[in-house]
C-alpha cells in the first residue's frame, strides 16, 4: 500500500511541503489539515531570494509566477534620516548571471494561492478546514495518529508540521516551550502603486536604516502595488496577546519613526491601512533533533522561526519542503522508512536553518545600529556595495541532498 503522509498547516509552509511530496513520490497520498475555516493567507509581502525562485521553478510554477510577482532591478538602501544613499545591489541581471535565477517579490496571498493551485486538483490530496490539531501519538510498530480539538482523528505513515511559531506540535514534540517576543514591531502595509508618490515609484526594494528601526518597501503583484514593511523597537502593547496580527495606529508608528526624512514619510502617509505584527522569535536551531523526533517534523517556523531581517523566512520553509521531496526522490519507493529518512534529512537542513536565524538576528543589530556600529556599517555598505550586501552562500542555495 503505498505511503499516507499527514501535513498540519495550510499556509505556504504546510502546502510547500504536500506539494514537494506529492512531486517526489506520484503513489504518495496527502492530507492535510488547516485549522482555519478556509485556505487563506494574510499579511503582505516577502522577498523571494535566487535560491526560493530556484525551489519554486523547479516544482513548475515558473508560468505562473511571473504574472503574480514582481522583478526587482535593485536593492537601494538609504539612511532614514539624511535620505543619503548607502549602498546598492544590482538584483534582476546580477541575480540571474551568478546564480541562474532572479529575485522576485510578492504578495504573501498571491505565493499562497499558486501553491493551493498546484494541490486543489490533484485527487491524492485531502485539503481539510477547520480542523485544530491538537495532539498526535506516534506508535511505535503502528500509526502516526493526530487528534484534532473536536475529537476527530486522522492516521498516516508521518507526520509534517508545518503549523508556525505557535506550533502545538512542537510544544508536544520538543516541550521546549513558547516563542518569545523579540523586542521588535513590524508595522506592515500595502498601497496601489498609483497612490505613491511619482518620484517613490520604482521597480527597487528600498531598505532605510535608522537607529532602533529600519523600514523596506517593494512592488508586489506584478509591481502593481508597494509593499512596506517599518520595524521598530518596542515593548508589546497591552493590546497585542501573543499573535502576529493586529490593527495598528499610524500616530504611534509616526511617533516611532520621528525625524524621518521625507520620502519615507511620504510613502507612510499613502499606506491606508497598517497592521501590526510583533516579532516573536527563538533561538537558532541547536541540531537535528529539533527537526525530527520518530516519524514526526518539523518545518519552517515550527522548527525555526526567523527574524526578517534576511528577508529568508518563508525560503527557508520553501527549502525545508525541496528537500524533503528529494530525499523521497532518492528513496525510490512508495512505501518508504519515514524513521531512516527523515533524520537524513533534519542532518542535511538544521544548520543552515540556523546559520540563516543567526545572520537575520545580527543582521537586526545592525539595522538599528546607533553610534560607531551605525558609522561602521554605513562606512562599510558605501565602499562595499554590493559585496556587502550579496549573500553567495545563500543565493546559491539549497544545498541539494542528492548532489546533483
């Protein structure tokens, strides 16, 4: 009989990794559960890296892609008080000669919704609302059972959790505790790109560094809309419990920003509706085992939530996936040894994971550096340039399991 594999979490993490299975092993039944009453995806928008548009053109969305994102031409970053240039990266003709793929920016919704597309059709896949899984039981010589909060139970070979920073699985499989709140603040909106200013319009994702923020903006949807995302230290307000989505007030994100030159409150002021997202982190991965434990996974944030400020958090989720499906290429069967394989895999993933949860962690620092750090990295991004701000060991990425 061949291989039933059970997802818990239907955002993009979650359905990565159905659809990298269902690739990788045509026999191989899915189920996947979503807590939500309906596959949706809010927030707005991330930054897709060479080594993510690699992941996502090699499962055969490269067609779609290209209508729903955006193409990028340069990463800018300017200083948010002085509106002096610090630094470029060229992006669209750079990215694709050194590393055989462009960098892409999109909309969360939009990402999500190519991937539901690729899974809706396929008879293989169950896609099930509505259910909170709550618990699982991974028998030994049985089983893998996961219970839902309404008593319902599903059964399969393995389980992939893919359920984010809150993950219930995680808490069952590691008891390692919760996320804890970072000290940071993402105020997060989308404008029509024909509200913005004339001279604010680009093609560029623009990076504004200050002391204790940084602000980013880019096209999204086919660059028909600007994404801004302005991060600034504070503590959780009263009103935010520990989510990663509420309403916010543009007078404290003013407050926050204070002396801001005036193209970056130029852009503020066109967004008609922000939204707040308190950062909620852990530490780097410290091994394998935090990844898998018997015939249960974890993926993307479940196992290692990442701070944005390598812009890598849903390619790491999007890694995670590629690779696991390549190691279920190279098992060859439909009935394959989920305890074999999996530690395979967590071995190969959990310290590039971490090396990307590290570099995001100082990469914050830096952003919001005051006094001689803050000198230090402008010193550095304005004789640097685009060597300081590539990322060879990222971009070229993932690192394929079956080397090839």
């Amino acid at each position: 009989m061949a291989a039933h594999a059970l997802v818990v979490g239907g955002g993009i993490g979650g359905l990565a990794v159905a659809l990298a299975c269902r690739r990788a092993q045509p026999a191989l039944r899915v189920t996947l559960l979503e807590r939500a009453a309906a596959f949706t995806e809010v927030g707005a928008g991330i930054q897709l890296g060479p080594n993510a548009v690699r992941v996502l053109f090699d499962w055969g969305l490269e067609a779609v892609l290209r209508e729903v994102a955006a193409w990028p031409q340069r990463l800018r970053v300017r200083d948010s008080a002085s509106g002096a240039e610090l630094g470029t990266l060229p992006l669209a003709g750079r990215a694709q000669a050194r590393y055989g793929q462009p960098y892409a920016t999109i909309h969360r919704a939009d990402l999500h919704a190519v991937l539901l597309a690729a899974l809706r059709d396929d008879p293989a896949v169950a896609l099930c609302c509505g259910v909170e899984a709550v618990d699982y039981r991974d028998a030994q010589g049985g089983p893998v059972t996961v219970t839902a909060a309404d008593g319902q139970c599903w059964q399969a070979d393995v389980l992939l959790a893919a359920d984010g920073v809150w993950s219930c699985t995680r808490e069952r499989l590691l008891g390692d505790g919760p996320a804890h709140f970072s000290g940071h603040l993402a105020y997060r909106g989308l404008v029509p790109m024909g509200l913005v200013p004339a001279g604010l319009r680009s093609s560029e994702v623009v990076v504004w560094l200050g002391p204790r923020l940084h602000a980013v903006h880019y096209p999204v949807r086919a660059g028909g809309w600007m994404n801004v995302v302005i991060v600034v230290e504070g503590p959780l307000p009263d009103e935010a419990a520990p989510s990663w989505d509420h309403a916010a007030q543009v007078s404290a994100l003013r407050h926050a920003l204070g002396a801001a030159h005036r193209d970056l409150l130029a852009v503020v002021d066109v967004v008609p509706q922000w939204r707040l997202w308190p950062l909620f982190v852990r530490d780097p991965m410290r091994g394998a085992h935090e990844h898998v434990r018997g015939r249960v996974a974890l993926l993307g944030d479940a196992a290692h939530p990442t701070r944005p400020y390598l812009a890598q958090g849903a390619a790491m989720a999007l890694e995670d996936a590629w690779a696991l499906g390549r190691w279920l290429q190279a098992a060859g069967t439909a009935t394959p040894d989920w305890s074999d394989l999996l530690p395979r895999w967590a071995a190969q993933r959990w310290a590039r994971n971490a090396r990307v949860q590290a570099r995001s962690r100082r990469n914050g620092v830096v952003f919001h550096a005051s006094g001689p750090l803050r000198w230090a990295r402008n010193t550095a991004l304005t004789l640097g340039g685009a060597r300081v701000l590539d990322q060879p060991w990222l971009y070229a990425g993932p690192p394929d399991p079956l080397g090839t």
